[in-house]
C-alpha cells in the first residue's frame, strides 16, 4: 500500500521544505500539517500543506508521519503520536541528534506502527516556512538511524527511502550513536566555534574596528552565529558527551598553536588541514 | 607630477589584481612587473603588466612602487629599494601585518622618496596572478598606516589614495599597531580556527564519516583550511603577541562553552553573536 497520506508535525522550514519537496518530486497524495494557527496561516498561503488540522485529527489519517519540531518536542510528542498512528503509519523525525529520539521511540514503537529516526543534513542560519524550498534537500545527506544501524524490510520504508532518493538527497545509514558522534565533529563543534568567534570580537574590539578591518573570511567564519539558540538548546543538551569531547580535542589543538605561533606546529596543522580539504 | 610609471614589485594575486584594477579605472602610464622569469611570462601573456624588468631596472623608473611579495621579503628587500626609488617617488607595500614593516621603512626612508604601508583587505585562499582580477579590490577596505598615523600631505600619496578609492576599496587610516591588533581578530584568529578545526576533524574521525555527514557549514567553516602555510608562516611570525593574546581569550571562552554545553553561558553566547552579527 504506497504512501497516500503525509501528516508533516511541525510546518517550519525543515517540515515545510520536506512538503514541497515531495509535491515537486511528483507526490500526488495529500499532505496535513500540525502547527501554530499563524504557522499553518503561512503554508497554506504559500501551498506548502493542502490542510491544516489538530495532532489527534491529521496522524490518524498519515501513512508516513514526519516529526519536524524541536527535539524536545519530539521527544515529548513520541508517546502520543504511537497511540494515534495507524498501524500500517511509518513514522520518522528530523531531529538533529539521534540516539535519544530513538532510544524514546523504542520504548513506544515496534513495527506497528514502524518508527524510524532521520536527520536531513540541511538547513540554513534561519527558520521558519517563509524560508522553506523544494531544492533544500537536494545533494543533501539524508541520514536514517534505525534501530539495530540497518533498515528493516518494510514495504512503507523502502518506499521513503525512494523518495528520500527522488527529492535529491543521499541517504545514509547508521546507528544512532554513530552519528551523534559524527555530527558532534562536523556540525557542533563547528557551530560552537563560530559562535565563540563572534561573540569574542564582540568583547575584544571595539565595533568600529571589526567592521571597518574585517574581510570576506571573518563573515563567512562568523556566518554561523547567527543561528539561534532556540534551536541549538536540544541539540547540545542531547549530545553533551559527545559535544564536550570535540571541544576538549580542539581546544588542545589550539593550545599547542597558540604557544608555537606560526612555528613547525603550525605548519603540521596547515599541512593536515589542506589535506583534509582536498579529500572533501 | 603625476603618477605615469607603476613597479609592480611581486606580480601575484594582489601585485597582478592592483595592476589590472589601476588599468581598469583609466591609468594611462605604464606598468612594470618584477618577480620570477615564470611570473613574468604569465602576467605578459595576461596582459596584467606592460614588461617585466629586474628591479634595478624598473624601480629607478617608477612614481610608484608597489611591493606585493611576502612580508620577510619586503622586510628584506625594504633598504635596496630606498636606494634604486628616484626622490620623487611613493614606496607602499601591501603586507597582510604592518608593525615590523612599518618600522623597517623608518629606519630607511624619510620624505625622498615616501613610504607608506598599506593593507588591502582582500584575498582568497589561493594564490597566483593567474586568478588576479580588476574586482579584488571592490567593496574591501584598504588600510593605510602612515607613520604617527596621519597621512602626510603629499600631492603623490594624495593621487595614490585617489586611486584606491578609484579601483573601489575604502581607504581606512591607522597606526601600524592598531592594525595589527584588529586584524589578529578578525583574519588571523579566524584562519587558526578554521585550519585548526579541519586538521581537528581529520584526525577525529574516518575519511569516510566526515565526507558522508558534512554539511555546507563545515565547508565554509574549513574553507580557510586551503590556505598556504608559506604566507601564513610570515603573518603569524610578525604579528605572535596579538595572535596569542586573541587566541588565550577565545581559547577561554571555549573552555568555558564546553563546562556549560547548552546551557545559560552557550545562550548568552549564542546573543552576543547574534547581536556582533547584526551589526556587521
């Protein structure tokens, strides 16, 4: 039985991209949004949904159910949404940590209703649906953690990766852990980096001097910081482990080139860091 | 007297960008290259200078001497070009630090001829003439650092500064000093982050992992990463006690972002930035 019936919980821009991505990739099914009256108000005009409806009146009709809230909603919202789902439902999240959210859905969830966890490496500094693009997911990694790190053989979830696949993105698939650990690295570690970087030439300079004697490479080194907290609040706090260690490691690593200042420590790291952008 | 001969001393990314800048906003003189036989062939064939000469050749012809090499070797090169400039000339350097520079050009020159340093704030990671361009220098900042940081009233540095508000930069004047401190905020600390935040990942983990799940965040946050450690090597050496000091208060801020990890000190960090971001 293919996928009639999209119940996208949380209309922002991750949820609302989703929507258009899959209209725009030939779904020719329904799709219900969850969300505030004002967030709903804005995808309907814009023709993201077909319908907005309450939580307890979209999930029952969903065959794919996609969690696309904050993280700590998500993790709230679990239960409820296994004792409305179909059976036959596949639900999914977008949360930008894993292993809680899967480790929540597995105290709910067995195959009936299937859940799996997601996360669509893609995004911007900015939320919202007024934001939300079919091509945000488009040469994206899609990653899916299922429970065990492999996908089960259900009809409903080959059929999601298919169109993971037709709107553009690169489905990966791994354990939870793993990839919590991973996106520590390359997401985390990255956006704690950026935000420090502004707000210590916030205090360090005088605000003149940073934006009159301030190139391209501090803009874009800064480009992070724009990203709210709001978001960043679950992110961090259910990935405090893996985020500290990230930060441990890189914060030796600028010790050492703080105290050789251009010397042979730093020509090594220049030398790795070139490396690891020519394999990119 | 105007300024009709130009000496390009070191025909790269910069040398190549100011001479094919000075051209498109109507100089009508004449443009000398010196730099290496293979420079020299490339920058002909461009069409970036009018002949390429040995120093001793084109310095005692130039109004203007333009001195875009590395910083050790304009430090080195600074004395020999007092004594081959006519009396009338202007000498300005475009090194990325201006202390040292700065302090070696007083040791040797006086009105006749002038030096006066300079900085334009801009670039990319690459070098070469080949990517030189008439554009580089639209919308950047160009610092000038006069001794006592007054610019002197010369009718030849007068035409200078014409110019660099004619090839697009906004001309910005401070003491040497100054300069150095600002730009070991805002270009070199952001460029250890980011190289070190990519020989980081490398070394954190497999090849496979941060190719798979990398975002564009990570890309812009490593792109620094490409820079050449053989023009860093110089900028750090000369500027060691800023770079040191900015990099002790952000390693501090780190450190205390990885005790907290999401909670009240990462939210007013997050605002700081977000705050530094809209005032940029």
């Amino acid at each position: 039985m293919p996928i009639q019936t999209v119940a996208i919980v949380g209309v922002g821009l991750i949820g609302g991209s989703f929507a258009l991505a899959l209209r725009a990739s030939g779904f020719s099914g329904r799709i219900l949004g969850v969300s505030s009256p004002r967030t709903l108000d804005a995808a309907l005009k814009r023709e993201v949904i077909d319908e907005g409806l309450p939580i307890a009146e979209a999930v029952p009709q969903a065959d794919l159910v996609y969690l696309s809230q904050p993280i700590s909603r998500i993790l709230d919202i679990l239960p409820r949404v296994r004792e409305l789902a179909k059976p036959s439902a596949l639900v999914t999240d977008a949360g930008s940590t894993k292993a809680q959210i899967v480790e929540q859905a597995a105290r709910h969830f067995n195959e009936n209703p299937w859940f799996l966890g997601g996360h669509p490496m893609a995004g911007k500094e900015k939320r919202g649906v007024e934001l939300a693009g079919a091509g945000l997911f488009q040469d994206a990694t899609y990653v899916l953690t299922p429970a065990g790190g492999k996908l089960p053989e259900a009809t409903i979830i080959a059929e999601f990766v298919r169109y993971l696949e037709e709107i553009g993105s690169r489905v990966s698939v791994m354990p939870a852990d793993e990839h919590d650990r991973i996106v520590a690295w390359t997401s985390h570690l990255p956006q704690l980096i950026s935000t420090a970087l502004a707000a210590a030439i916030a205090d360090g300079l005088d605000e003149q001097d940073s934006s009159d004697v301030a190139g391209p490479a501090l803009r874009d080194m800064t480009r992070l910081g724009e990203s709210s907290f709001e978001m960043w609040r679950d992110v961090l706090g259910t990935n405090q482990t893996n985020v500290r260690q990230a930060l441990d490691a890189y914060i030796q690593r600028l010790e050492r080139l703080r105290q050789d200042a251009g010397g042979p420590l730093t020509e090594q790291e220049f030398e790795k860091a070139g490396i690891f952008r020519n394999n990119q």
